[in-house]
C-alpha cells in the first residue's frame, strides 16, 4: 500500500475512535443516508477530506480517487454520521465538475469542500420510480433562466438541505431520454416546499419536494440543454461506485464475526471472502475515476452485486440471532428496516441489469 494511503487510514480510524469514544455518535449501518451531523462533516473539511480529489482552486484536495476510497471506507466501517456532506462530496461536486462552467464551479464547489452546502437529489418522482428518462418536472425558459415545476419524491434530508440537484425535462420529445437538463437550485427559493416521509424505523430522512414556479438562474445549469440523460448516466457512476454499495451493512458484519457460532462458519467466511472481492473492485472504480473516466458499467455491477451481498449478510445475521428478538436499535434491526431500499436507490436490480446489458451491446 503506498505509505500516505496507510497514514490517511490510521488518521481517519483515530477521528471516528475520538469521536465515538467522547460520546458524540453512535455506529450506525446505512450511516451515509441515515446518521446526519454537520458538525462532524465540518470537521471533516477542516481537514481536507471533502472534495479532496478537486483542484485546490475551487477548495479542494487533488488528491487521488485512491485516497478518497480509503477516506470512505474507514468512515462506512465506523458508521459515522456522514450524511450531511455524502450526496455533494460523492457526485454533485465530481459532476459539475466535469460538466459545469468555471462560474458554477466558483460558486458551489468551495461551499461543498467546506461543509457549508448540503445537497439532496431531485432525481425520483411518485410515478417515475428507478425510471430517470420517465420524469415529468419541467423547466420552462424564462428572463434569465428557467422556471421549475414538479415534484420529487425519496429525497434524503432535503429538509436540511441548502441545495438541489434537479433533473427536469427542459423540452418535449418522442424519445423520452431527450429533452432533460440538470439544474442546481436553492432550496429557499420561493415556491420550494418539502413535506417529511417517515419510514417504518420511525426515521425521517426522506421527504416530498414540490416546485412550484421556482426560478432557476441560468447559470446553475449543469451542461448542456437537453444532454441531461447522457450526463445523469456518468454521474450515476459517482452514485453507484463508491464503498458505501457494500459497506452499508458493515457494523452488522463486524457483530457477526464475533458471535456466529462454528455452523455459521462457512458462510460467514464466504461473505468475507465476497467483501475482499467487492473492495477490490471499489479500487478499479477508483482507479478509472483517477484517469478522467466515467466508469458506467463497472459502478453498476458494483451496486448489482452490492446490494446482493448486503442483503446475504443480513440473512446471516438473522440466522445467527437464532429465535431471539431483535431490538430496532440494534446494529442488525436498524439494518433490516433500511434493507428494502438497498435494492431501489441508485437504482433497482433489474435497471442495472438493464445497463449492463446497453453497455455490453455497445462494445
């Protein structure tokens, strides 16, 4: 391992160790959705660890994908609270990025290296579902911008967010993946409203959001006009990549490791053994990021065999509670009522198959 990736390692365990040890957060499975403290995520800025691959110019790091993957897996090990800067670090700021004009990079990405700009995605809709290309928001050109009108649904912590991500359909078309337009927009713009969706744990990070006849500037167009699908799917690659498609479940592994008992063993070690798999293929994700690329097909056969290992471990775990009850706070019962949207977000099972499938007949 290069020495500065191991050095980065051990400084990241110590920050989770000193924050769980002094009482300030709770290991959580599914932490990068569920556990939200703004307060860790500044710390986490303080030291350089958001936007850490970005050029210094715009607030960030230049360091490697490599040093990032190392930064996220050692925080998804520890469940740290690190909802609050997840969505901008991972793909928002990768994706303008890559598609943005200097004058939007200027004025989002520092917020997000320094833990100012929280995002939330406006990407699902009520009838939309894993479908993207099926979303009916609108974006109606306007002096000097564009107006917005719609409704998202399954956005995580929008009611906490600064910003958006919005993808619209900017102009009517007979194919459905034409016409959509990503924006970034504020979420205290007038005409903004969000209602909370509670989930069956009792937990409220999703929410609704309706836009009604919200102006957007033009400037915070991301791309170009109407090229949304194509720049949606390279940003998916950020969505489905990283670790957090196969370390979710982490804190419910590590708990099994310690109790299953010798008729577990063999399963347990299979799991291991299918984690080192998916860790190196995280590494060939990274590793293709730090060449400018936009890995489609490999994130998506991470997040398809991800969420087929999470889901394994927690079928382990039942079996190894045996008859007893399971507490909802456990690490293991806070997992199973967060399991049915392993298979949904960032796409269901069967779209990325139906991605694979595209990428392959187009070699």
């Amino acid at each position: 391992m290069n020495p500065s990736l191991g050095e980065l390692r051990l400084e990241v365990r110590a920050l989770c160790r000193e924050w769980r040890e002094a009482g300030r957060y709770r290991p959580r499975p599914d932490a990068w959705l569920r556990s939200f403290d703004l307060a860790f995520s500044k710390e986490l800025a303080e030291r350089g660890w958001l936007g850490m691959t970005w050029p210094k110019a715009v607030g960030g790091g230049e360091r490697s994908n490599l040093a990032r993957l190392v930064l996220t897996e050692e925080l998804l090990r520890a469940g740290a609270p690190v909802a609050a800067h997840w969505i901008g670090d991972r793909q928002i700021g990768p994706s303008i990025l890559r598609h943005g004009t200097e004058e939007l990079q200027r004025e989002i990405l520092p917020g997000i290296a320094a833990g100012e700009f929280v995002f939330c995605l406006g990407m699902s809709e009520p009838d939309a579902g894993s479908d993207l290309a099926a979303v009916r928001t609108t974006a109606t050109r306007a002096p000097g911008g564009w107006r917005i009108d719609g409704r998202k649904i399954w956005t995580s912590h929008a009611h906490r967010a600064t910003h958006a991500y919005l993808l619209a359909r900017s102009e009517k078309s007979e194919v459905k993946h034409a016409g959509l337009t990503e924006f970034v927009l504020d979420m205290s713009a007038p005409g903004v409203s969000v209602s909370p969706i509670v989930d069956m744990a009792g937990s409220h990070h999703f929410n609704e959001v309706v836009f009604e006849d919200v102006f957007v500037p033009e400037h915070r167009v991301i791309g170009a006009v109407g090229n949304g699908w194509q720049q949606v799917t390279e940003q998916l690659s950020y969505e489905r990549g990283g670790p957090e498609r196969v370390l979710s479940t982490y804190p419910v592994l590590a708990e099994l490791l310690e109790v299953a008992d010798e008729g577990l063993a063999e399963e347990v070690g299979e799991l291991v053994a299918r984690l080192a798999t998916l860790r190196a293929l995280c590494v060939q994700v990274a590793e293709s990021l730090d060449t400018g690329a936009a890995p489609v097909q490999a994130a998506a056969t991470l997040k398809y065999l991800g969420t087929a290992f999470e889901r394994d471990v927690l079928e382990c775990a039942r079996r190894a509670t045996g008859s007893g009850a399971i507490s909802p706070e456990s690490a293991l019962g806070e997992a199973i009522l967060a399991a049915p949207g392993f298979s949904i977000r960032g796409g269901s099972s069967e779209v990325l198959l139906s991605v694979l499938a595209k990428q392959e007949a187009r070699r």
